[in-house]
C-alpha cells in the first residue's frame, strides 16, 4: 500500500517469513518462540531431570549411617532363623511380625540408604526367580537344583553390579540376568532331551555345564567389541531420534513380565497395581501433613506393599482358598508353592566350575552369541535411561564401550561359576530409580552387597525369592512404564516437528514391538522359532536378534537415522546436542571418572 500513496516505507528488523505466504495470511497471529504467550509457556529442554532428591554423584555420606542393632533387627533375624524350624507358609507369617516392627527401626533409627538398597534387591529378585522357575524345570533340576540356580545368578549379579558401578559405566544400574539367553538355552535344552540319562539330575548338570562353556566362549564377543572401541564407534552413528526408540522399548518390550504375569494370579497381583497406584496419588496430600508418612510412600512405597500383599496372600493360603484349584494357579499364587526355603543350604558360596568342567559346543556357543549381543544392546538402552533419571549427563560412546567390555568379562565370570544365562542392565531397577528419585550410585552398590550376602545364606535368599511371582509383576508395570516414558523424553533433543524424525521413531517403535511379539508367538505354536534351517546356531543367532524389541529398534533405527536424508538434517537429528558429550564435555569427567585414580594402573585404552 505504501507504493500506491508514495508514502516512505517504515523502518525497523526485517521479518523473517516463518511459513509460506499462503499459509501466513491464514495463521492467527501467535506470539513467538516464547509459546501461547504466558497463559501456555513452553517448557525448554532440560539435559538433566529437576526435583532429584540425590543424584549420581551425591551420596550421603557414609558417617550418617547409625544402623541400630537393638530389638527390631533381633526380631528379624528370630524371623529368618524360625524358618527353616517350620514350613514356608508359618515362616511367611512369622517374619510378618519381625519385618513390620524392623520397617519402623529402618525408618526411625536406620539410614535410609539401607533401606533403598534393600529395595532395589527386592525389585531385581523377582526377574531371577521368573527365569529359573522357568528355565530349571525345563532343564531337569529340582527344587535344590533351583534354589542352587538363583543362589548362583544373585551371587553374579551382585559382582557384576559392583564391577559396573566402579569401573563400568559407573551409573546406579543393577545387572541381573537377562532373558534374551531362553532361546539359545533352550535348544541346548532340546539338544539334551534326545538323550538318555538315569535321573533328570544328571540331565540337568550336563545342560547347565553346557551352558557354562557357551557363555565362557561367547563372553569374548563383547569383550572385543568392548575394548576395540568397536561398540564406542558404532554408537557415535546414534543420534536422539535412534536412542528415543531404543529407551522406550527397552521398557515396553517387557510388557510380557507385566500385567500378563499378573493376570496368572489376579487376587495377589492386582492389588499391588492399586495400591502403589493409590500410594502415588497419596503423596500430594500427605506432603504438608505428616513428613514421616510422605517420606514413608516417597521412598518405599513398593517394601510397603509387597509386605502387604505378601501377608494377604499368606492368609489366602491359610485359608485353603487354593486347595482345590489348578497346579498353575497354586504355582503362581500360595506363599508355600516354591519349596526354595526347605531345599536352599543354610551356607553355599557359589565356587568356580561347581557343577563340572564345562561343556564346549560349537553349535551351542555361536547360538549364544546372539544372545550376548542382545543383552549388551539392551543394557545399553537401560544405561540412556539410568543416566538420566540419576541426574546425569548422557553416557558418552567411550563409557558405553567400555561397560560392554566389561559387561563380556561379567558373562565370563558367570560362565566360570556355572550362572544359567548371562546378564544385562535391569530395567526394573533403572525405573525404580525415578519411582523414588534417588540415583545414587552407592545405594546400588549396598545393594549389591545384600544380593552377595543373601547368595551365600541360601535360607535367608530363598524366603524372599518365595514372594508370588505376581507382586513382582504389578510393580513391573510401574517401573518398565517409567522407564519407557524416560525414552520419549529424548525427542526433545531432537526435531520433533520434523516428519522424517517422527516418521523414523514411528516405525522404529512399532516395528520394535510388532516383530517380536511376532517371533514369540510363532515359538509359542511351533516349538521353534521363525527362523529354522539346517544350521541351528545360525537359527538361534536371528530368533535371538528378532526377538529383542531394544535389538530391533536399533537396527530399524540407525539404518533409517544414518540413510534418509541424513547429510541435510544433521541438525534436527540432535547431533549439535549429543555430539558435545562425545567430545569431552567438562561434566563428564563429574558423573564417569573413575574412583581411586584407576588410570594409574589400567592401560588407557580400556578407560577411554
């Protein structure tokens, strides 16, 4: 209009066109970068989660610990020793007593961090118990041979969690045994069924042998890729819009330990949901009120209500509410159905070669491989997780590579000691750290010296393995939704209005869940996996990669993330954000660096 009159033309900053101009005329006008003004602001991206009560690196201090050994701890321990003088459902009752005067003494005279160590022991348990209940049947073991099992998979996750947590990642992650090892596990099962023996003990001593020489063969694998720097290389090609899907999956693949596991016994299970649902809620209400009773449902809301529903399902037990009712539904909800407590030894320290010398495969130990590789890109996604719900920095490639190193050396351990399967972060754990917001990392490390500890005490270990399998599933479906939603969380780092970005997280996601469920389902009909050729290692090495959401993520993923076009959308892919924790960011050295100036006497290239 201006043109038209003559008038001059008015001065000011030149507007830069935002969107076409034919898409301008019809846009409200709208304020700028600041959001819908102040009525809707925006919230910028954070780098590290707000509101943590203790982060990585800030532990209490070890002089605050005043652990009391006066009447409820006695208590206690009169509970765990009247055990074995009884059966496992008048010890379950007895130690109700014992426990709820000790929770007072825990909270009131005892440092929190016990009890939050405590807890993580109790979350991680139950994926331990799951994976022999399951895998030791199968493999012709008794109730000894079982509580023998767990007794070996506690003892090696609690070294392989004090190895991570000292010079691995050095995050607050727990590892624990992972079930990416049931399918290469199972065909040395199968292998061995078509043989003769003269009591299924024996079969079992020759499978778990056979387990033990794979595992000592296949731990090489990540340990190559580990300290080559191989892993490190691999994962500077993972940009956020790779690790979104990745993290997600990692919780939701699990969905199977959840609410599935639960519905087996819903009067037991249930509950639990409810009621650390209920407890959440409570908080908010509870916080100006009564700060005994906030910090109570803040911190230990999950020993809460497993010791409640424990005692409620004691009394059904009692009650012969299960007497007349199917052996899967006596398996999965009486509080006496496990028989760990009569058949664990009141002393066993899991030794080197305890069941034999290992069997060695050929066909077996490449089966393996796949599952070595799955489980060191599933802790690798629960490791993204941790760091961030810990208050920390993303995990530079240099610190993923070396915890996969060290993760191989853990395997090698396991197979020495003669574990049935191998190990991974756990993601229950990784969630339980949001659930409280507390990543400390020596809370995790007491924690592994509970797992340690109620390894060689095979009694105390067993009453607490003897939980019914679904407590432990309603508070899976708390943590692995937890950390799942940490996984979204990373798209902020990236363009999330890029339709590429979320063309590629879509898919990734999808797929991630859609073609395991797919692999499971088939090896749930057949009897086999998908893939079925002549070559069985071969077999085991795809079902193994096909069936882990987290594996398959990443592979749909990063060939998506580094082809379409990946060279004119660096920027929006969030490499500006990631890239400069690669590269020796100043808090690096603050949340990974080694204690006790390690690299004085570890070579360079197994630091960096």
């Amino acid at each position: 209009m201006g043109g038209e009159t003559g008038a001059p033309t008015p001065q000011g900053p030149p507007v830069v066109p935002t969107a076409p101009p034919s898409v301008q005329m019809q846009m409200p006008s709208m304020p700028t970068a600041a959001g819908f003004g102040d009525v809707h602001p925006t919230h910028p991206p954070l780098e590290q989660l707000p509101n943590l009560q203790f982060c990585l690196h800030s532990n209490p201090s070890w002089r605050e610990l005043r652990v009391s050994f006066s009447s409820p701890l006695f208590l206690f321990f009169f509970g765990l020793c009247s055990v074995v003088l009884s059966d496992e459902f008048h010890a379950s009752l007895v130690l109700d007593l014992s426990v709820c005067v000790l929770c007072r003494g825990i909270f009131i005279k005892t440092s929190e961090m016990f009890a939050l160590a405590f807890q993580h022991y109790i979350v991680m348990l139950g994926s331990i118990v799951m994976l022999a209940s399951f895998l030791v049947p199968l493999m012709g073991g008794n109730h000894g041979d079982k509580a023998r099992t767990i007794q070996t998979l506690l003892f090696m996750s609690g070294i392989n969690t004090l190895l991570q947590t000292l010079i691995g990642t050095r995050l607050p992650t727990v590892m624990n045994s992972s079930f990416a090892f049931i399918i290469p596990v199972m065909s040395i099962i199968r292998d061995f069924n078509s043989r003769a023996y003269n009591d299924e003990h024996q079969r079992f001593v020759h499978i778990t042998r056979t387990i033990q020489g794979a595992l000592i063969i296949s731990s090489f694998v990540n340990i190559f890729i580990g300290y080559t720097r191989a892993w490190e290389k691999l994962f500077r090609f993972c940009s956020p819009v790779t690790i979104v899907p990745v993290v997600c999956v990692v919780g939701l693949g699990l969905f199977e330990r959840g609410f599935p596991q639960l519905g087996k016994c819903v009067e037991v299970g249930l509950p639990v949901l409810i009621l650390l649902v209920l407890l959440v809620i409570a908080q908010q209400h509870t916080k100006h009120v009564n700060e005994r009773a906030y910090f109570v449902l803040e911190r230990f809301s999950i020993i809460f209500c497993v010791k409640i529903v424990w005692a409620f399902a004691a009394i059904l037990t009692a009650a012969g509410a299960y007497n007349n009712v199917p052996e899967k539904t006596k398996l999965h909800c009486r509080t006496d159905r496990s028989y760990l407590i009569s058949s664990a030894p009141w002393i066993k320290i899991p030794y080197p070669f305890q069941w034999g010398a290992p069997i060695f495969a050929a066909s077996h130990v490449f089966g393996m491989m796949g599952a070595v590789l799955v489980s060191g890109l599933e802790s690798t996604g629960a490791h993204y997780a941790a760091a961030r719900l810990a208050g920390a920095t993303p995990p530079p490639a240099y610190v993923l590579g070396r915890s996969i190193g060290l993760q191989g050396v853990g395997m090698l351990l396991e197979g020495i000691f003669g574990a049935a399967a191998g190990s991974t972060a756990s993601v229950e754990n990784v969630g339980l750290l949001g659930l409280t917001r507390v990543g400390s990392r020596r809370i995790v490390q007491i924690s592994a010296g509970f797992m340690i500890f109620f390894s060689i005490f095979g009694k105390f270990g067993a009453l607490f393995a003897s939980i019914p399998l679904p407590i432990f599933a309603a508070v899976y479906c708390i943590l692995f939704g937890l950390v799942a939603a940490v996984g979204v969380s990373f798209i902020q780092f990236a363009n999330n209005n890029s339709m590429r970005n979320l063309y590629i997280v879509g898919l990734s996601l999808f797929l991630g869940i859609s073609v395991p469920q797919y692999f499971n389902e088939f090896t749930a009909s057949a009897g086999h996996g998908p893939a079925k050729t002549n070559a069985g290692w071969f077999n085991d090495i795809l079902n193994s990669i096909f069936s882990s959401a987290p594996t398959v993520a990443f592979i749909v993923g990063i060939v998506l993330d580094n082809t379409l076009e990946a060279r004119t959308s660096f920027s929006d892919r969030g490499f500006l954000w990631l890239n400069h924790f690669n590269k020796n960011d100043a808090r690096n050295e603050e949340f990974y660096s080694f204690p006790i100036r390690v690299h004085e006497w570890m070579p360079t290239r197994f630091l960096r």
